[in-house]
C-alpha cells in the first residue's frame, strides 16, 4: 500500500485545524474565566465539554498517524475519524445552542442600564430627578443578575452607588465590582447620570471598568419632567442616535 491520498490528508488537517481552533479556544476561555478578575459570562463556561472533544480529536490523530506509518491506503477507516468527531461535535453544538440566550454580556449590561433608567426616569418630577438611595435601589430587583463573573463565580446582584453635585457620570471603576450602578445627580437635582460598572465592549476579561465601547463611556441622563409633559420614561438611550444597544452615547 503506498498510504492515503492527498485530498484525504488535506480533509483530515483541515478538521484537526478547526477543532483546535473552535474547541481549543472554548477550553482556554473556560479556563480563564475560573481565575479572571472579571469575565463577561453570565454563567461559568463548560469545561468538560471542549476537553471531552478535544481529547477524541487526539484519538483520531493517532489513527491517522497509525493508518501512515504504517501506509495504510484511503479505505482505512481511522481516516474518516477526525471529520467524524467534527461533525458530531458541531451537530452537539447546534442542540446545546438551542438552549443558550443568543446575547452577550454586554449587551445584557446594556439592557439594565437601560432599564434601570427608565424605572429611575418614571420617579423623576417637575422640579428634581430621584436621589433618595432607598427609593433607588428598590428599583435593582427588576433587573436580575448581572451577566459577569469575578473569579469564576456569578455577581449574584446589581448594586448602586449614588453620588451627589456631579458635573457628569462616573468614568472610572477603581475599587468597584461589577454590576454596580453609578447614579451621579447635578447639583440641585436637576439631572442624573448613569452608568454601569462591568468591562469594554471589546474586553472578556479582565479588571472592571465602567462600561463602554470603543473608549466611549456609555450612559443615559435622568431628567426632571417638564411642567406641560405627564411624568413618564423618556425614550432614551445610552447610544447616540439609537434606542438599541450597540450605538454611539448620548450627551448630557
């Protein structure tokens, strides 16, 4: 026998090199976010479950390198392995996603902030937006848990931190934990801005910080009701132009 044919080789290092690339990364994500500071995952990622593909995928390799040594030709079976383990995989994949919510933890940081606006807008009056902490944070148990980890285990509750004579919202995070709601009121209460303590769009990992894309804090205003208007949620948003989360902040 003179071994496997190129397009058999080609097939067999494709898949090794997909399922280091999709699984290995899944395993190193699980990994991290066990001894990360903060993860921006709202539950602890599986790690048996790359390990457990990855460990079959080493099983094919070593028939494939079995079936060359010793110049096995295309019908042999050990070949066929590697494509087989990928596409199990995947298919276990698409069953376990059904299952999954389709959104990132930013995105999920993003809808509290967004939520928690509009309750705190909701209390705002003709003269002064809400200041009172007890009042305030009556309104965290409507938002859940926030979708971040530090040091492996869920932050179990949003909490809130209200600072007074403000001149604009909190862009620093030193010393606070994630899912922390930053309430900063203008003087005579004639505004408020929030802002949410969690990490960067573009970061998974890491130390927290107020939450923001592309260097950009994001945050929405609380405002007084104006006199002519019924006291309801203005329909803002935290991104400029847009009432979804993902655009550009809105100015005070």
């Amino acid at each position: 026998m003179k071994g496997p044919s190129g397009k058999t080789l080609v097939a067999n290092v494709a898949a090794w090199g997909l399922l280091a690339w999709l699984y290995g990364g899944d395993l190193a994500d699980a990994l991290r976010a066990r001894s990360a500071e903060v993860a921006a995952f709202s539950q602890l990622p599986s790690l048996w479950r790359p390990a457990a593909v990855l460990s079959v995928a080493v099983g094919s390799v070593g028939a494939a390198v079995w079936g060359l040594l010793h110049r096995r030709g295309d019908d042999y079976k050990g070949y066929r392995l590697a494509l087989l383990v990928l596409v199990g995989a995947l298919f276990l994949d698409l069953i376990a996603a059904e299952r999954r919510v389709p959104v990132g933890s930013w995105d999920l940081a993003s809808l509290a902030l967004q939520r928690f606006h509009g309750l705190a807008q909701e209390r705002a009056t003709s003269g002064e937006v809400p200041a009172d902490p007890r009042i305030l944070s009556a309104l965290l148990k409507e938002l859940g848990g926030p979708p971040y980890l530090v040091r492996g285990e869920p932050v179990r509750e949003y909490t809130l931190q209200v600072r007074e004579n403000c001149e604009g919202p909190v862009r620093s995070a030193a010393g606070l934990l994630p899912g922390t709601l930053l309430y900063c009121v203008a003087p005579q209460r004639q505004g408020a801005w929030v802002s949410l303590v969690g990490l960067p769009a573009e970061r998974r990992f890491g130390p927290a910080d107020v939450l923001s894309q592309g260097g950009e804090t994001r945050f929405l205003l609380v405002q007084p009701v104006k006199q002519d208007e019924p006291v309801m949620p203005e329909r803002t948003d935290a991104f400029r132009g847009s009432t979804e989360p993902g655009a550009g902040p809105q100015e005070p």
